[in-house]
C-alpha cells in the first residue's frame, strides 16, 4: 500500500544526535510517565501484562461476579490492585454518558448537542467545556475512560454517523476534538480519538475497504487526526472496523505503527472498535488492546494469544510494548490518582454547558425580509410536528444519551444492523414549553403535523408558523436519500403556501434537501440540539440571543452534486450468511471496495474544484447584526498570514465567524484559519490568522514529505467557502516538513 521510504542520513545529522545524547541522559528525555510505565512493566507477570490487552464488556459479566463498584458501560479491562493499576471502566460517546437501551435503569446524564452541532459554533473554547463538563459526570458514574472524540470526516451527506462527528474540513475537525479531548482528560480519564480510519460511512463499515492514495489521506482524514492528536494528546486511538487498502484498520501497520508511531510519535495505546479484531497477528501491526472481546470471532488477545506465545510466534516483546502503552496512558492522565466512586453531578449547572452549545451551535440559514427575530406583537402562533411538544430528537447509536428527565417519547427501530442497539427518542427541554415562556404574551398552539390540511388551516389562522422538521440519523444505518422523514416536505410546503410568515426549525444528523426553500423566509439548522435544544430554539427566535453558528458541512443542492451520487455499497444485496460470519453479525452488506472520486478534496472543496453551488456553503451562517471586515494585511514566506479589521455595523451585540482561506495554484480553496469575535454595535476588533504550513502543502509519499512549492498564492477573508469579502495574494516560500 505504501511505497517504501527514502531515508537519507548525513554526518550533519549522526553527529548532532551524538552531540545530544551526550548532552543529556536518555531517561532525561523520556517524561515520568514512560519511566513509570517501564518501572511497573518489570514487575508484572505475564498472566498481568495480557490482562491489560483485552477487555469485556459488563452486561456479559453476571451481577454476582462483577466487581465492586464497577459499573455498567461499554468496557471493561480488569487492573491489577497489587501494582496500584486501576481497572479500566468506559462509556461511550462524545455528546455524554451514554446508558445504551437502558442498561442502567434510569440514569440519566447532560446530553450536549449533536457534534455538528457543536462544530457549527467554531468554538474550540465552549468544545473544549463541554468535553470537561461530560467528562466529569463520567468520573462521577465511575467512568475513567470515555470514548470520545469522534473526528471522520463528513464526506457524504447521507452517512449514519456525521451527527456525532465535526464536519467536513481536516483543521476545523481537528481543532475542535483535540479541544474536547482535552477538557474531557482533564478531570484525569482517558479519552480516545476515533475512529482510525477512514470510516466515512456506515454501509459496509465491517466489510468494505476504502481505497485512497496514501497524499490524499495525509491530505485530509489523517490530518484531521494528527491535529486532533497534537492538541488533544489523547490517552487511546480507537482503529475502525473498516479496511483501508485491503487490510482492517485494526491490523494495518502502515496506519498504527508507520503513520501513528512513527511519523506522529503518538505515545498511548491503540484499543479496538467493539468487534473489530480479526487476528492475534494485529499486535504485531500496532493494536494494543481487543475491546469487548465476546464480539470478535475469537478472544484474539486472551485465549489465541498465549499458545502463540508458547511457540513463539507472537514475541513476548509485542505483549511488552502494548502493555507498556496502556501503562503510559493512565500514568500521564492520572488515571490511578482519579477516584471513581459515585458523586452527586449539579445537573443545573451542567445544562447550562449543554444550553450554550446548542445556542452557539444553531445556525440561522435563511431570514429574508428580517423575519426573524420575532417581534414581541406576536399576538398567536402554531408550532407544528416535530414532537416538539415533547422534547426534540437524538441520533441513534453508542453515542445516544438519556437526557435529564428522560426520554418522553421512544421509537423502536423494527428491523436492520440498528435494530439492536438504537432507538428514536426525543427529550430534553420542549420546544413548545420554552416558545410558551418566551412569547407569554402571546397563544401558543401545538399541532402535530400528521394531517397537512389541519396544520395549513392552523397556519393560516395565526400571526406566525413554525414546523419543526426531523430526520432521524442512527449508527450501523446510512440514509436513502437527503428528505426529511415521511412526508415532512410536503407538510411544510402546504404550510408555508397558508401563510407566509413560516419558520422551519431543522432537527437533523446532517444536510437535507430543501425543495420548499423559496416559499419558506426563515429557515434554523438546530441539528440534534441536546439537553436544552428547545431553549436555545426559543431564545433565537424571540431574538435574546443573537444566532452565531456556522455550518461546518456544505448543504448540496441534490445528490448529483455529490462525489458519489449513489452512496457506495447502496445497491448492493444484503449480506450472506458467510458474510455475517466473516464480517460479524452487525455486517449490513457484502464486501465491496469505497472510492472517493474527491480525494483530499472533501465537502467544499470538491463544489470549489467542480464550479457547483451548493444550497448553503460550507461555513454560511447569518446573524441578527452585521459586520463589515477591512484593512486586510497578508504576508508570505514558510507560511502566509492575514491581519484584518472586523466591524459591528449594526444595531445589536454579535459573535462573527470570519473565515480565512487560501487557494494554491491548481487546488481547490481550503480554510487555513477562523476567529470568533463577539463585539457590540460599532465596534472593532483585528483579527490575525497564522496558517500551519502543512494545510499549503502538497504530501509527496515518494519522499515522505510535506512539500510546499513556492509561488504566488490567494488569501481570502470570507464569510463562509462560497463569499469571499477581501482577498489578497501572496508568494511562499520552497519548504519540506516531516510528516
């Protein structure tokens, strides 16, 4: 898969290395959570060091027999109390404490909004809260390891998973969950970065092997982890169920020991997907950890293991090493110092992270004529569908959680891979009880959408409509097609043909079509909103909070825009019995190889690359106040760099997203750079922008090298990938970096 590398020493190099490990002793040079780790390694048995290396999951351990305190949750690895090496106790999922199908009776836990939602506020400050908000009811649960955060890029709109993920571009994506690794380890957990790689889809994600030349991964779905790795340093990878290049994730050495240890130095343990281990050999390849090991074929690094052991096959220096990583992992977090024991969680307190995210994360998409924010004269309006008189709607999967107060309404999933594990449900608080609140003066009533003719004659009767339209997303499923659910389009077409002050609130897991768009003047993208979703709906609205998200996914006009109209393994026949028995038995298709025509050129910038314009841009967004930029400075060199002027110049206080973007010669546009100024009427701020220089760069695998080439180069200040506002050229500089 990966041609071999060039390796070039000279005395200039061998001699500085000599020159410094003279300088210093090597332990110097390690950091105390390696000597540690490589001190209580040497005391371990061998029956210890395997015990680190796989994992059950606690719903296979009978009551009787678990230990005390352990709870409930995705994983378990047992520790070793006589070397003070605490067990390991995981939960899913970037977005809270997950309790999958209720397997805590009754918990509940701070649900945040969904992932774009949460990449829709460009926030990395707020993200980062949010990780230590949801990382701290975990500890508080008995969690020390959660398993977040989730940074695949969003490549087609109809994937299962792009709700729980950060979008379509490498640095916003990147950015954004080593924030939230970050916050989410620093209450002295592991978190882990997943997963690793190129698992865009969920058709096929067992059996299907994603096919992409080694620049164009290092380009964009790499570089999205490797950031993601550099400001986050989480304590585990998780590897993807999928194969990359004919080989699974799990076991492919160029992605865990050539690209993760190597080239990125990355210090912590690889864990698998929950039934993603194929082989005991995937040690040797650089996975270090079987996770939930009774849903693999074989306990690979239990049972299969040892007699390997015995004959030499799998070195005892493999064990070593792997043990030694996980090792690392809890010493440099803290995970043995960090009390797990049940904690009353201020649950007040945590939705008020929850509600901020889903304020910031709201992305306002269309307000033609200034309908919104509502003026404070609304004497009547009609909500309509969506359930919004119960709560507002989640993705489906591992990453679901039970929000405070519970579901008020639940969905079984009747048949398909999801079936087993996900579920419709809405909760949180409703968005009817929050529009009450805030528009008290005025009558508010609920009409469920199921009869189009009622809620057109309901629209028709009242000063203003708003619908409330879903479309539900779920792990292990992708979706047909870019429709809302049902006959939602319809509904909201005969609404807005009744009375033209309709607002359509979207409550989605990713982009949807919009065929009533030209009837409808205002129109929110609130995605899976969390907790208090029907607060900050209400807040915007009313206009006591300025809307600020900006899309982090582009909204294509139709799926013929798309790289792939016909979503990869879509047409394909359902999985045979002996496909299930390769594969698993949550195996939704046969085996097939995925193709991204696109390559590096995810989301906007393949409608740059083609000339498409999309529904709304990548970045797009609109505010209540607006904002004029000026004064733009570029330079070049190694790097380019752009200092510019932002300016409030309406009548009300505002947070911008203005956006940087460079276009090299013969490559698409590609954001190098944001800010998030919030700044009040008239006034000013400059803002400065510093590329990373590998976001210039073209990877050479021949030579293993970022390589950038000098020449002339496009800067641009935009408000979204679509509408640039200032631009500027200027010249870089040759420069080659390691990879």
């Amino acid at each position: 898969m990966k041609p071999a590398a060039r390796v070039i020493y000279s005395a200039a190099t061998i001699a500085l290395g000599c020159a410094e490990a003279r300088a210093e002793p090597e332990w110097a040079q390690r950091d105390a959570a390696e000597v540690r780790a490589e001190r209580t390694l040497a005391q371990m048995t061998q029956e210890e060091k395997i015990q680190l290396l796989h994992g059950t999951m606690p719903l296979f351990i009978p009551a009787a027999k678990r230990a005390h305190g352990m709870p409930v949750g995705a994983g378990v690895i047992a520790g070793i109390e006589r070397l003070g090496i605490p067990p390991q106790y995981a939960t899913d999922a970037s977005l809270g404490v997950s309790n999958i199908m209720d397997m805590r009776k009754g918990d509940v836990a701070t649900a945040l909004p969904s992932g774009l939602s949460l990449a829709s506020s460009w926030n990395p400050a707020l993200v980062r809260e949010g990780g230590r908000m949801i990382g701290s009811e975990a500890v508080a649960k008995g969690f020390n390891v959660m398993l977040a955060g989730g940074v695949n890029l969003v490549r087609d709109p109809r994937a299962g998973r792009n709700f729980e993920y950060l979008g379509e571009d490498p640095l916003l994506g990147g950015v954004l969950v080593g924030a939230q690794i970050a916050g989410v380890q620093s209450n002295g957990i592991i978190a882990t970065i997943k997963h690793f790689a190129l698992n865009d889809q969920e058709i096929g994600r067992s059996s299907a092997s994603v096919e992409m030349d080694e620049a164009a991964m290092r380009e964009s779905d790499l570089l999205a982890f490797q950031i993601g790795i550099e400001r986050g340093n989480p304590g585990s990878v998780m590897c993807s169920y999928n194969k990359v290049g004919g080989t699974y994730a799990c076991e492919n050495r160029f992605l865990l020991t050539d690209v993760l240890r190597r080239d990125w130095g990355f210090k912590g343990y690889v864990m698998s997907d929950w039934g993603a281990v194929h082989s005991t050999e995937a040690l040797l390849a650089g996975l270090d950890q079987q996770s939930g090991e009774m849903l693999d074929r074989k306990r690979w690094f239990s049972t299969e293991l040892k007699p390997k052991l015995v004959d030499g096959s799998i070195p005892m220096s493999a064990v070593d090493t792997a043990a030694k990583r996980v090792l690392w992992a809890i010493y440099a977090n803290g995970v043995d110092r960090t009390e797990i024991t049940a904690k009353t969680i201020d649950y007040s307190r945590n939705g008020e992270v929850a509600l901020q995210a889903a304020r910031e994360g709201t992305v306002l998409l269309r307000n033609e004529g200034g309908l919104l924010p509502l003026a404070g004269s609304v004497r009547s309006m009609v909500v309509i569908g969506g359930k919004a008189d119960l709560g507002v709607l989640s993705g489906g999967g591992s990453s679901q959680v039970v929000p405070v107060g519970g579901f008020r309404a639940v969905e079984k999933i009747e048949s398909g891979p999801a079936a087993t594990f996900a579920r419709r449900a809405w909760g949180g608080t409703p968005p009817l009880d929050a529009l009450r609140r805030t528009f008290g003066n005025a009558q508010v009533t609920f009409v469920d959408g199921n009869d189009p003719t009622a809620a057109a004659a309901a629209a028709k009767a009242a000063d203003v409509a708003v619908v409330f339209a879903t479309k539900f997303a779920t792990e292990a499923e992708d979706q047909p097609d870019l429709s809302l659910d049902g006959q939602q389009d319809a509904l909201i077409a005969a609404v807005a043909s009744a009375n033209p002050r309709t607002v359509v609130v979207l409550e989605t897991g990713n982009a949807v079509a919009m065929p009533w768009l030209a009837k409808v003047p205002a129109v929110l993208a609130a995605w899976y909103p969390g907790q208090r979703g029907g607060d900050a709906i209400a807040e915007i609205l009313s206009g006591k909070t300025n809307p600020s998200g900006r899309l982090p996914v582009t909204f294509p006009a139709s799926v013929d825009q798309l790289p792939n109209p016909v979503l990869p393994g879509s047409d394909l026949p359902p999985p045979s019995k002996d496909d299930k028995s390769s594969y698993g038995l949550q195996t939704n298709s046969p085996p097939f190889s995925i193709t991204y025509p696109e390559g590096s050129d995810a989301g906007y910038r393949w409608f740059d690359r083609k000339g498409e314009k999309p529904l709304f841009a990548f970045g797009h967004g609109l505010s209540y106040t607006t904002f004029r930029y000026s004064a733009l400075k570029a330079k070049g060199g190694r790097t380019v760099s752009a200092s510019f002027t932002v300016t409030n110049t309406g009548t009300r206080k505002g947070a911008d997203v203005p956006q940087v973007y460079v276009t090299l010669p013969g490559k698409a546009r590609r954001l190098i750079g944001w800010d998030k100024p919030l700044l009040k009427p008239g006034e000013s701020r400059i803002v400065t922008i510093e590329a990373d220089p590998r976001l210039l760069a073209s990877f050479d695998a021949a030579r293993q090298r970022w390589v950038l080439t000098p020449g002339k180069v496009r800067i641009e200040v935009a408000r979204s990938a679509g509408e640039p506002v200032l631009t500027a050229r200027v010249s870089l500089a040759a420069q080659t970096i390691k990879p």
